[in-house]
C-alpha cells in the first residue's frame, strides 16, 4: 500500500510540475518488460459477411514472414503468438527473428526452451528473451514455420501492413521474392522489449481510423505510428489495438471493446495509458450493409460503455483518454458499403462527441473532430486530410491526429514509475 500511495503522489507531482519534474524524476529502476508492437488478434467470419477476410482458408508446411515496427527499443526481445480464435491447437515449428535491415542473422526464438510450440485453442504463447539490441523505431521480420495443415481461424484484418507467405521451411533464409503477399497479420501478436524502469507502453484503443486504413500500406504512418514518433525520446512504447470495423458495444469484425479490453489494453506489460476512439462503427452500422437489421444506438448507451471502459481502466491504474470522432458526412459513398451516414447519424455522432467534451471523467479529450473537420463544412473530413473515402485519414490526416494529442502526461506518467519502482 505504501509503494502504491508513493506512485500517486509522484504522479500528482509530475502532473503539477510539467517538464520540470523530468530534470528531477528519479534515477530509473531495474529493467522492465513493455509491449513495444501489438496487432489486436480477431475472430475469422464466414463468407455471408460484407467484407473477405482475404487470407489463406489454411496453411501448412509454409512459413509466414511477417515485417513490423517497434516503437520503444531495448537489449532484449520476446514475441507474442496468439491463437486467441483458434479452434484446435496451434503448432509452430520454430520461429527467428531478425532486425529487418540484414545487418545480423535471425536469431531462433524458444519457448520454455523448445523450438516448436503447440499453442492451445483460446491461448497466447510468449517466448523466451532472446538478445538482441532493437533500437526505437527498428524494423523486425519474424518468420514462423507451419509444419502441419493450420486453419487460419484467427488473425488481424487489413492491408496496412502486410506479409509473405512462402513454401516450405524458410526461417533461415532470406525473403523470396516469389511469396504470396496478403494484408493483416497471423499470428505474431505482439512484441514485447526489456527497457527502462521509466519506460511504458501507451494502448490505443479503436476501429479502422485507429488501425489506419487509408495509410499508405507498410509505411508506418497511422496515427499510433506517428505517435510513437513522437514518444521515442522518451522510452515510451505504444500499441496498436485497433481493428476495422470494431465497435464499442457490440462485436464487429472483432469483439466489443467492452469484450476485449481486459487482454487488448490491461494485459500489455507496462501499461500506464490507454487513448480510446471508438464509436463511429456504433453509430454508422445499423441500417447499412454490415448490419442491415441492427436498430440505432443510442447516446445514454455509447456513454455507459465508455464508463465502464473507464472503471476497467482505473481499477488497475490505467489512465484513459478519449477522443472525439472525426466528421464522416459522405462516408462510403458510391460503394458497395454505401449508408454508413446519415443526417440522424450525424447528429448523435455531435452530441457524443459534446458528451466526451463535457463529462468531465476522463483524465483527458483529445478533440480529433476539431484537428480533422473542414472548417467550411465541417461535418466533412478537410479535403486534405481525406483518404478519399470520407471516412478515412490518410496519411496527412494521420498526422495531424498524433499531432493533437498531448504527450506531457503520458511522458509525466512514465517518469513519475521511476518512482514507483524505487520504492518498492
């Protein structure tokens, strides 16, 4: 109880003083582990959905050859592999990893000292450390050998970052030039570095605008990318759990916010914050071709979950910020996806967004309606910033979110743990 009440005093007083209490924070503590890469896993559907999954009904006696950017660096490295969907066990032949330029061989990863993993339906296996110095803001390739026929029943959607898929073993050799390429992720979930007693790991929490759709694919200029950017001096990592198409109450292409937030944001090692933008999905939804039948959410509903995200949150530390939804008039117009707005729409998105401005519950609003809307029509996406879908960022776009975004708590977050683990 003691080392918890010197926590909350060094994080008033880090609040207080702003930058001059990172001259006098404490010295940092013992290294410890944070979540530097995340892709939030998510269930497969069936074909009656709207959109394609887009990636192999099955795989086996390839490898997956999968390219990321850390945000935090550190000495040592440990990769998440997720089955979190999986219906039967998942088994991995052996998987290295390697700094992406070339300039060290790929090292084999183990996993309770053994190359090949079976990884039970529903679970997550972490693997041992293995040493090797990622700097912030690295590039890694992670190669995974499937040796036996794998369903792929879990997996994260979208071509923001995408992944080769080659023929046989090939953890030890270079990247084919002939590999298939697919958008998303299967099954490296997150990576996790040995930093800093200061360091920690901001989660943002949210849909496609979040998972960056309308970014230029592996390129790295979402909005949790630019944001790590900006992070870096300071040891901070942030992980992206954002997924198309999710939703705050209720499941899309991925489970509720409300479902999910337990393993998504409170279960990343060294998570101090959580910034969450989510609503848009709720809201566009019903009545359009991903659920024709659903009937309209209301405002009391969208504030409720948010609540109760934010007593999740606040039960183990976290501290929550929340972002106001960017304008989508015209959003998915001329597409098969057409009906994602209306003028009803419209107007329940700008009272919940007068809602989060208001409430006065969260330790902060980050206002992305402001950051993004056209000031000469403002239920619409600056023509700029648009990817062209009216609902979507892109990259432009993606900046100017990050830019938004005050970074003095998070920063003052970190360093007020220095404390914290001093203290223990």
């Amino acid at each position: 109880m003691t080392s918890h009440k010197n926590a909350i005093a060094a994080l008033g007083l880090a609040l207080v003083l702003g930058q001059d209490a990172l001259a006098a924070a404490p010295a940092a503590g013992p290294a410890r582990w944070i979540t530097t890469w995340y892709a939030a896993p998510q269930p497969g559907w069936d074909s009656g959905f709207a959109l394609p999954m887009n990636v192999p009904a099955s795989l086996g006696r390839q490898s997956v050859r999968e390219r990321l950017r850390v945000s935090a660096g550190g000495q040592r490295i440990r990769i998440v592999l997720s089955n979190r969907y999986g219906r039967q066990p998942l088994r991995v032949g052996g998987v290295r990893v390697a700094l992406a330029n070339g300039a060290r061989a790929a090292l084999p990863l183990t996993f309770s000292g053994q190359a090949a993993v079976s990884i039970a339906p529903g679970a997550d296996v972490t693997s041992d450390p293995v040493a090797l110095a990622v700097p912030p803001l690295a590039r890694l390739e992670v190669t995974s050998y499937l040796p036996a026929p794998t369903p792929v029943t879990s997996f994260h959607w979208g071509a923001q970052q995408t992944l080769a898929i080659e023929a046989g073993d090939t953890r030890a050799a270079p990247a084919a030039a002939e590999g298939e390429r697919i958008g998303g992720r299967l099954f490296t979930a997150a990576v996790l570095v040995e930093a800093a007693g200061t360091a920690s790991t901001v989660v943002a929490l949210g849909d496609s605008i979040t998972d960056g759709n309308g970014s230029t694919p592996d390129t790295d200029r979402r909005w949790p990318d630019v944001l790590a950017e900006r992070l870096q001096p300071h040891g901070i990592g942030v992980a992206n759990a954002g997924i198309s198409g999710a939703r705050l109450l209720r499941d899309g292409m991925g489970q509720s916010a409300l479902a999910r937030f337990r393993e998504d944001v409170l279960g990343q090692p060294g998570v101090t914050d959580v910034i969450v933008l989510l609503g848009i999905n709720d809201i566009g939804w019903p009545g359009s071709p991903f659920a024709p039948a659903e009937s309209q959410v209301t405002l009391e509903e969208l504030a409720a979950g948010y609540r109760q995200l934010l007593a999740a949150a606040h039960a183990r530390g976290v501290r929550m910020t929340v972002g106001t939804l960017p304008p989508f008039e015209g959003a998915l117009e001329g597409t098969p996806y057409a009906g994602h707005y209306s003028p009803a729409k419209e107007r329940l998105r700008v009272r919940l967004n007068d809602w989060i401005r208001g409430a006065g519950i969260f330790e902060a609003v980050v206002d992305f309606d402001a950051a993004l809307r056209d000031p000469a029509h403002p239920r619409r996406l600056r023509p700029e910033y648009d990817s062209g879908d009216h609902l979507h960022p892109g990259d432009a776009g993606y900046r100017a979110m990050a830019a938004a975004i005050d970074i003095a708590p998070l920063v003052n977050t970190s360093t007020a743990l220095a404390g914290q683990e001093g203290a223990r």
